[in-house]
C-alpha cells in the first residue's frame, strides 16, 4: 500500500493578489486532481452546472464531475484564463464543457446562466452553488453597506435565484449541493460578513432538503474548513496567508482535489437517501 501523499504545509511564501485571484501566480499552486483523480463512471451522462468554476473548489470538483463521466457548466465571474483551464480539463476527461462568465450577484445573470445550461445539455441533473465573495476585515465599522450587500448578494442571494430557476429542469434523482463552510457553526470574526452568509446558506440547504423531497431531489451542504484557493491571498493580509492552515489539527489547508470526492459523493445515485446533511471536511475540526 502506498503511503498517504504529502501535501504543502504552511508557512507559505507571502503573497497577494487582487480579486479574484489567479490559481498559476500561487505559490504553492493549488492541487486539482489533475495527476491523483481517477474516475469510475459514477456520474455517466450527467449534466452539471457548477458556479465558481474557474479555479478553487470549483474546478476540482468539475475535473472529477468530468473524469466520472459528466458534462459540465462552468460559470465564472471573469478568470477567463482559469476558466479555460478548467475547460481543457474537463475536454481532456472527454466531456463537454461550456463556460459562461458573469457576475451571479445579479438576479438576471442567475435566470440566464441556467438558461444557458438547459440550451447547452436539456436538463441539469446537478447543481452545485459554489462560488463565493469575502474580505477580511478587523472591525465592524470597515465593513461597508456596499462590501455587506455584495457578500449577501454573491454568496446567498443567488444560491436562491440559480436553484428556482433550475428547477423545472431537475427530475427525480437529481442533486444540489451547496458549499458553506465551517464558518457557518464557528465564525471567524473578521469575516463577519462571508460567515454569515455560510451560516444561511446551511439552513437555506436543510430546509431546501425537506421542501423538495417529494419530488425526489436532494440537497446537502458541504462545510469544508481552509482550503487553498485563488480567494485566499486575494482576500486575506499577506501575513495570515503565510500560516493559513496552520491552526488545524492536520496542520495544513485542505487542496482543492480533497474536496472533489465528498461531491461526487453526494451527487451520485449511491447517495440517494443522503439529503439535508452537511458534510466537513475540515481537516480535524468538529463542527459545533
């Protein structure tokens, strides 16, 4: 049996970036799955549509929707270079793959971002609502209504509008899947504004869960603790990201490609009592 592999640990180089954040300019570059994700048809023929795609979480879990056999919708804010990453490596798996950038804080963006799926694929069979905004900050006073409405609007907001306007195009079997955070049971307090977004969005997924059920649609939440992504030197002072991760009982951020296996999981037919749960992965850390 091989030993268990050995991922990056902090300190890390100190490093910024402006959002949204590049995933190549990363020193250590994210771990995708690219060399690691091996498939074993568990989403054959699936159409998934897939926010906040580009880079991060995202394209970890579009990498390995793709070598499990599904086409896949990328959308995007505007990291045209990441999201053709994305795209290649989605191809690559031998999977369509269709990118739509747009900004999903606007109401109209969300109605035309699924129409765009249903055009490209017929239906979409999983959703998962995964792109996000944050910014730190030490002080209630430096949070500004517009940085409040921005996170609300990116982060929840279109959670609500993308998932209502998928539905007509969601049969029986089909699954979401929403990305909240450990921040949703132990927020960090200078990201007040993103936390309680996680929070909601954990609720807004266990009462979802229960709403649809009858018409045989699930939906669960995964809360995943650090993770090494594109929005964390984008979004946090140079010095926290240099020991981001580090507080954890393994020491260490989670890589992108840690996460993909909890999705495939809880978007595949194997799952299909699984709904109303909240996965972590939190690299020790128990939710409260």
């Amino acid at each position: 049996m091989s030993p268990p592999k050995e991922f990056p640990k902090p300190p890390f180089p100190k490093q910024s970036q402006s959002l949204p954040g590049s995933s190549k300019t990363m020193q250590p570059e994210p771990d995708y799955g690219e060399d690691s994700y091996r498939g074993a048809n568990r989403l054959t023929d699936k159409k998934a549509l897939i926010t906040g795609a580009d880079s991060g979480i995202g394209r970890a879990v579009a990498l390995a929707f793709a070598r499990e056999g599904a086409d896949v919708v990328v959308s995007y804010l505007s990291e045209h270079e990441d999201a053709k990453e994305t795209q290649r490596l989605v191809e690559s798996a031998g999977r369509k793959c269709v990118l739509v950038p747009g900004d999903i804080a606007q109401a109209e963006h969300c109605r035309a971002l699924v129409k765009k799926a249903v055009e490209a694929f017929g239906r979409i069979d999983i959703l998962v609502n995964n792109a996000a905004h944050q910014m730190t900050f030490d002080s209630l006073e430096k949070i500004s209504d517009e940085e409040w409405d921005k996170t609300l609007a990116t982060n929840l907001s279109a959670m609500f509008y993308i998932t209502k306007a998928a539905m007509p195009h969601m049969k029986p079997g089909a699954s979401i899947i929403n990305t909240a955070s450990i921040n949703a049971d132990v927020p960090n307090p200078t990201l007040l504004a993103y936390a309680t977004t996680k929070g909601a969005i954990q609720n807004f997924s266990a009462g979802l869960a229960q709403l649809l059920a009858e018409q045989g649609i699930r939906a669960n939440t995964v809360a995943p603790g650090p993770v090494w992504t594109p929005l964390i030197p984008a979004s946090m002072p140079a010095d926290k990201v240099q020991n981001f991760g580090a507080n954890v009982p393994m020491k260490r951020p989670a890589q992108p490609c840690e996460l993909a296996p909890v999705y495939v999981m809880l978007a595949s037919d194997e799952s299909s009592y699984v709904s109303g749960a909240t996965v972590a992965v939190t690299g020790g850390n128990p939710l409260l």
